[in-house]
C-alpha cells in the first residue's frame, strides 16, 4: 500500500507545484524545479516517505522511468538550425562556456578526484551535463553512467547550493563586476526573436499543458516519445547488457536531435512544458530519498570538487570572453542559459534590463541540452583515463 502512495506523491506533486507557480510570481521566480526538490526534501527529511531500500527501490523506479520520457519531449522545441544563425558573439560565447566548463571540471578532479577516480569521473562528468543545460542533462547522466542515488542525491544538493550562490551573485553583482574590464552589448538586429520559438515560462506550464487546443500536439508529442524509447531500447538491446543504460539514454538522445529537425516535430504545442512535467516528476522522487544521515555524512572532498567546477566555469568563461572582447550581457546570459537551463535566460533578461538576449539565451541552453549528456558523457571517460 505505501508504494502506491509513493508512487502517486510522486505523480501528483508536480501537478501541484505547476498550479502554485501559475499562482504566484514570487514562486515563479523561484521556479519549478527548485520547489519540487525543497518538497522531496521535506518528504524524506520529516520521515513522511520511509527511509527504507524497499522504498528509495519504488523511488528510484519512478525516477529513472520519467527520464527517457523527458529528453524527447524537452528537445522536440531545439531549433539547431535556428542556433547556427545566432549572432557570431553568442556563438564564441557558447564555446567559451562550454571550454570553461571543461576546464574548471578537469581541475576539480585534478585537486579533490584522486581519493576515488571512479566515482569523481562519474560525478565530473554529471557536473559537465548539468553545467550544459540543466537538470536533464544531469539526471540522463545519472543513469548512462550507473552512478548509484547517494552519490546523485549529494551531487544535486551540492550544485543545488552552489547554483544558487553563482545565479545570486551574477543577478547582483555580475554586470556591474563586468562592465569594469568588458565592453557593453551591442544589439545584433540579424538575430530576430521569431527564429527561437521556445515555450518555457513557468507561468505558462500549467495552463499550457491543460488547455484543450493542446491535447492533440500533446498526444502526438507522447506517441512519438514512445516510438523513440522503443526503437531507442531495441538498439541498446543489441548490445552487452553492462552497456544498455549508457547506449540507451544516448541513443534517445539522438533520435530526438534527428527528429527535431523536421519542422512538424518542432511545431509541436507544449512539448517543453511537458518535458519538465516529467523532470518535476523524477526531482521529486529523488530529493525525497534525502535523509537526515544524507546530509550528515558531508563529503568535503565532493563538496569542493562541486564548488571548483561552479564557480571556475564562470571564471574561465569570463577570462576567455575577455580575451575575444565578448560583451557583459552576452556573456552572463550564455554562463546563465548553460549553467541554470533555458528557462533562467528570461531572469537574467530581467536582471540585465535587455529584452534583445532573451532569444539567443534560449536557443543557448537548448544547445546545452542537445549536447550536455554526450559532452558530459565525455568526460567522464576523460577523466577515467587520466
């Protein structure tokens, strides 16, 4: 009986935090994903979920079910096409975060890694997924690379912690920090927001996946995730069984980058918002397997390996853009959009009071999630071999 009740806590919590964050704009701020893990939080901090194997058993089944769901549905929307015709300043930027990333990862292992390689690989390269793109990334890394849920438990908390530290400072302090040593934006009119047409505001979830002219875009969305979880589970089937999860998550992954190139795919209604239904739905089922003993048991070697990749990402980033001259704004809104996922380019927007980076910061994290589970997937056998 009580796995059933777990079972349905974890289906059903979303659908309240989608009606709190329709709402309220004080919640809307705060976003989606971060309620749903303070909520899973609570759950298994106050004893309400049992701190049982036979439990955190049925959590880890719902979460690692939603995941192959989410990746197509989060990537039908990227318009890869639309990303090559951005401005060349949020291209260069792009690459620098993405180098930076790397760069900060590799040091972090370098310092804190050599205690247990195996495990900092795995966790360097979910790191490297998450700091690409976002959660999504983060959890398909979680199952390719069969990283157990205590380490992936800490792992999200810590960059929990410091994602919000780095998104704090950034709003606050970045521009005016910047703007000493970088050149102001300059607003490239080649780069019209009618190319990204992305769905991914947190006031839109709840009505947007419920409204009745968009229940057929839905369905359709569904059929053709399923087809790819299908055909994506009959590719990694044929190869040795310690191989499936990695072939399969990456395998989905390609599929949907390739079906999102046809232009009917990418028209499809609400399919982002559905896609971060189902990452709702896997954050709730693994921040409520977080105990009192979890947060306890602080690992610092982890805790600082996380703090040098969230923090050296942006530096790195920073150096490089002011090598190449890249402008403050471009640069804060491309570290946002891979670091904090694409729903956090509208803040940052806010923040820097320029409308004009809202677009390419969008296209930016949706880049971040095509790639982020292969790059990270990356370096972690990177890492592996060093």
């Amino acid at each position: 009986m009580m796995q059933i009740i777990v079972i349905l806590i974890c289906l059903l919590t979303p659908l309240g935090i989608l009606w709190l964050t329709y709402k309220s704009a004080v919640l809307r701020k705060v976003g989606s994903i971060i309620i749903a893990y303070v909520i899973g939080c609570t759950l298994g901090l106050t004893g309400l979920i049992p701190d049982t194997e036979e439990m955190h058993g049925v959590q880890t089944a719902v979460a690692s079910a939603s995941i192959p769901f989410a990746i197509p549905l989060l990537l039908f929307s990227a318009d890869l096409k639309a990303w090559a015709r951005l401005a060349p300043s949020f291209i260069k930027s792009t690459i620098f975060g993405l180098l930076g990333c790397a760069l900060a990862i590799v040091v972090g292992f370098w310092l804190y890694g050599q205690s247990d390689p195996t495990l900092f690989a795995h966790i360097g390269g979910m790191l490297t997924g998450l700091y690409t793109g976002g959660n999504a990334n983060l959890a398909s890394l979680k199952i390719a690379l069969g990283v157990d849920d205590a380490t992936y438990i800490l792992t999200s908390a810590y960059s929990t912690v410091m994602s919000a530290v780095y998104l704090f400072f950034v709003i606050i302090f970045g521009k005016r920090l910047l703007q000493l040593f970088m050149p102001d934006f300059k607003d490239d009119k080649s780069v019209e927001d009618k190319n990204i047409k992305v769905e991914n505001h947190e006031e839109e979830l709840f009505m947007g996946l419920f409204r009745k002219d968009n229940l057929k875009d839905l369905g359709r969305s569904l059929l053709l995730t399923i087809g790819i979880i299908a055909l994506g589970a009959g590719i990694a089937s044929l190869f040795p069984k310690s191989a499936f999860q990695s072939i399969f998550i990456l395998g989905i992954s390609l599929l949907t980058i390739l079906s999102s190139l046809h232009p009917k795919v990418r028209s499809l209604k609400r399919t982002f918002e559905a896609g971060t239904f189902f990452i709702l739905i896997f954050s709730v089922a693994v921040a409520s397997q977080v105990s009192l003993k979890t947060l306890t048991d602080v690992n610092p070697d982890i805790f600082l390996f996380i703090t040098v990749a969230t923090l050296g990402s942006l530096l790195f980033h920073i150096l490089l853009s002011v090598i190449f001259r890249i402008d403050t704004d471009t640069t804060l809104t491309t570290s946002i959009s891979l670091i904090c996922s694409p729903p956090f380019a509208p803040v940052i927007s806010s923040a820097l009071g320029n409308k004009a980076v809202i677009g390419p910061g969008i296209a930016v994290g949706l880049f971040g999630y095509a790639i982020g589970t292969y790059m990270g997937f990356g370096i972690a056998q990177l890492l592996l071999v060093l």
